[in-house]
C-alpha cells in the first residue's frame, strides 16, 4: 500500500470508528486507487483490497453493491478531484489573463489539488472500457470549456479562446505524459515566458512571482 494512505482508524483527525466498524466506505476507494494507480484496474479486487484492509470481504457488501459498484464509486472519485478541481479553478477571481492561467496551474503543481497518477491510471483504463473512455471524453470537454471560459472572460474572441483553451490543456497533460523531471526552481526560470507564450502579452511581475512562491511552497 502507498505510504501515503493514511486509513480513517489510524487518522488522529477523524472521528473514531465505533461498534464492529473497522473500515469506512472511503478506506475501502481510497485504497482501490491506490491499486489502480500502481497496478491497474484488472489489479482492483475486491479480496486483494480486504487483505491491504485486514478485513474480511464481507465488509466490503455494507458500502457496494458488487466490484462495478466500487469501480463507478473510483470514477465518481476521479471526477471530483480532478475534474471538478479544474473547472473550479479555472473560474477563480483573477484580475488578469496572466493570474487566472497561474490559478489553472496551481492545479498541476500541487498535488493535493490534482492527482496525476490517478488521471493517468484512468485513461489507460479507458483503453479497455467504452464507458470510461465516454467519462474520459466528458471529462475533457468539462476541463477544455472552463478553460476557454476563462479566456473568454478576459476578452478573448470564441475562436482564439478555443484554440488557447486547447493549447494550453493538452500542453499540461503532454508534460505529465512525457514525465518530464526537472527541479521545481528551473522549471519556474521560464514563468514570464510561458505566461507570455500563452497569453500573448507579458504578465506583471509580480504576478509570475507570486505564482514561483507558490509553486515552491507547495509543488512536488
């Protein structure tokens, strides 16, 4: 199991579990994406997640259905984290072009705000599934409109936001695709530039500054 789960019976912050309950319904997704993350969906079972658990599989029936149950509970997870985390930073307030394409960026630089691994486990589930690849398909169009609305509050005219929109999308999914690996201080050498590249006119200092500082506070 990733170091990073931490389950609600051994979370100081969470409420303690009471009666029989050992495990809640979001331990049980919670480990399921860590599953699907590093091994795959054909790796999400309902035994092998009991055993991470220590639970028995009888458990797992007091919160699903059935294993398409859980596996609709891990989409419906996806959608809410990073979908939703998208679309609502894109309509953040922002007072230029330049501060709302930092708050699209935030998205992709922390990761409490948008798990990459989880993104990309997802589409390579879509590959074997027509009914993820239609949530997939979904999902993009949702992210690629609250980025061309956010162009188009900004005076952008509908095609160029289009066009921007899909610019600056795909080029954020290429480069977690692509794995590129480089220090978070280099990769913010190029803020103004990139900030330009997608905007078309130079941002304001301090804008591009505020977003390194919080880059390097809260980046991976």
């Amino acid at each position: 199991m990733s170091d990073k789960i931490l389950l609600h019976r051994d979370d100081p912050d969470k409420d303690p579990l009471v009666g029989h309950v050992k495990v809640t319904r979001e331990d049980w997704i919670n480990v399921a994406r860590d599953i699907l993350v590093t091994d795959g969906m054909a790796e999400v079972k309902v035994l092998a997640i009991s055993e991470r658990l220590a639970v028995s599989r009888s458990s797992f029936y007091w919160y699903f259905k059935s294993r398409k149950h859980l596996l609709d509970g891990l989409l419906d997870d996806w959608e809410a984290q990073n979908t939703a985390t998208i679309v609502a930073h894109c309509a953040m307030p922002a007072d230029s072009i330049h501060a709302a394409v930092c708050n699209f960026f935030k998205c992709f630089v922390n990761p409490d705000l948008f798990d990459q691994g989880l993104d990309f486990a997802v589409r390579e589930w879509s590959r074997r599934s027509g009914a993820v690849r239609q949530r997939i398909d979904a999902a993009d169009a949702a992210r690629l409109a609250a980025v061309k609305e956010m162009y188009a509050r900004f005076g952008f005219e509908p095609m160029a936001a289009d066009a921007r929109a899909r610019i600056l999308y795909y080029m954020q999914l290429g480069y977690h695709a692509l794995e590129v690996r480089e220090p978070m201080v280099e990769r913010m050498r190029r803020t103004t530039e990139y900030l330009e590249g997608f905007t078309g006119s130079a941002p304001d200092p301090a804008v591009a500054q505020a977003f390194c500082d919080y880059s390097m506070r809260h980046g991976s």
